[in-house]
C-alpha cells in the first residue's frame, strides 16, 4: 500500500482543495502549514451537536448553525483553513452546498476547547476571526466545575466581550438567542 508523500513546502488553497479525502483525521492549514488537528473526544461531539440544535431552533429562517466544515480565512498564500466546531450563515449559502466556506460567509464561529486547543482557540484563532472580519466569535470551555463561554462581537476590527462565564446567556448577535451551558453536557 503507498501513501501520498507529506507535503514539504507551505500548501497554497489549490493544493490544500486537492488533497485526497481523508476521514480518519481533521485537517486545518495554517499559513500553507497542514495541521493534523485531534478528533473532538464524545463530550466535546456531543456538546457541539447540542448547541448546534439550539441555535438553529431559535434563529430567524434566513440563518442556520452548521457544525465542523471548512471556512477559508485567508485564500491567498499562504493560505489558513480553519474548522471551527460551529459556524453560523444565511440558510441560502447552506442550500448551496459549498466545499467550504469563506470568512466573510460566517457570521458567528464557535469553538469548543479540546485538551491542547486552548491557546489556540483564545488567542490564534480570535486574532483570526477577528481579522477575517467574523462578526461573532464564541469559545466554550467544558472543563469542571461548570461550562464557560466567552462570547466576542467584532468592533471597530477589535473583538470585545459580550458576555463570559458559566450559566445562561441572552445574546443579540447574529440574532437574539439563549444559551443555556447547563444543556450542553446533560443527555436531555
């Protein structure tokens, strides 16, 4: 059996687009550097698919929450394609059926800290976002005693905290929602 040699030079979008489909593992690029990324361990799949039905019950029918897919961040090269856990986006582009997304298509990404993320996922991907001009940007902690949520609104290019802790939230942006961190670790 051979294997496609790893790549020894910073992979541009149309390299990265033309990798072979590989499920056993997640993939993220960073400035053309390919990063094999962990698989999200069953709490972290199960809070993610917990927060996904609950966002899209409560937005508007023009909105929808998708988890785990591709949005390219920056398609120039090098290029950084990033896998947040959840994004939101207009139902429309949805329908469409894209390979990925690009940045400007996300309204809100969602990232829930995995062992080994969390730098990552506080500092790195929200300078990220933020650059790529993602109006919302959220970060779930699971870890004990109680679920945590740091959730960002882009200003004036600059994030800034709109709501951080444990417990419920009513947040506006991309639309009015509540979140509930007490239902995401909980089978019902």
């Amino acid at each position: 059996m051979s294997t496609a040699p790893w790549p020894d030079h910073l992979l541009s979008l149309a390299e990265w687009q033309a990798l072979p489909e590989d499920s056993s593992r997640r993939y993220e690029l960073i400035e053309g550097v390919l990063l094999v990324v962990p698989r999200p361990s069953p709490l972290h799949q199960h809070a993610m698919v917990r927060l996904a039905a609950s966002l899209s019950a409560q937005l508007p029918d023009e909105l929808t929450a998708l988890a785990d897919v591709e949005v390219v961040i920056d398609a120039e090269g090098p290029a950084t394609v990033r896998a947040p856990d959840l994004v939101v986006v207009r139902w429309s582009l949805a329908q469409q059926n894209p390979a990925r997304l690009a940045a400007d298509d996300v309204l809100l990404a969602v990232e829930i800290v995995s062992p080994g993320t969390g730098r990552t996922d506080r500092v790195t991907k929200l300078a990220e976002y933020a650059d790529a001009g993602i109006g919302g940007y959220w970060v779930i902690d699971l870890d004990p005693p109680a679920t945590t949520l740091t959730a960002y609104t882009l200003v004036d290019g600059d994030y800034e905290i709109v709501a951080d802790g444990p417990g419920e939230f009513d947040l506006l942006y991309p639309a009015p929602v509540h979140v509930d961190l007490t239902t995401l670790t909980t089978r019902r």
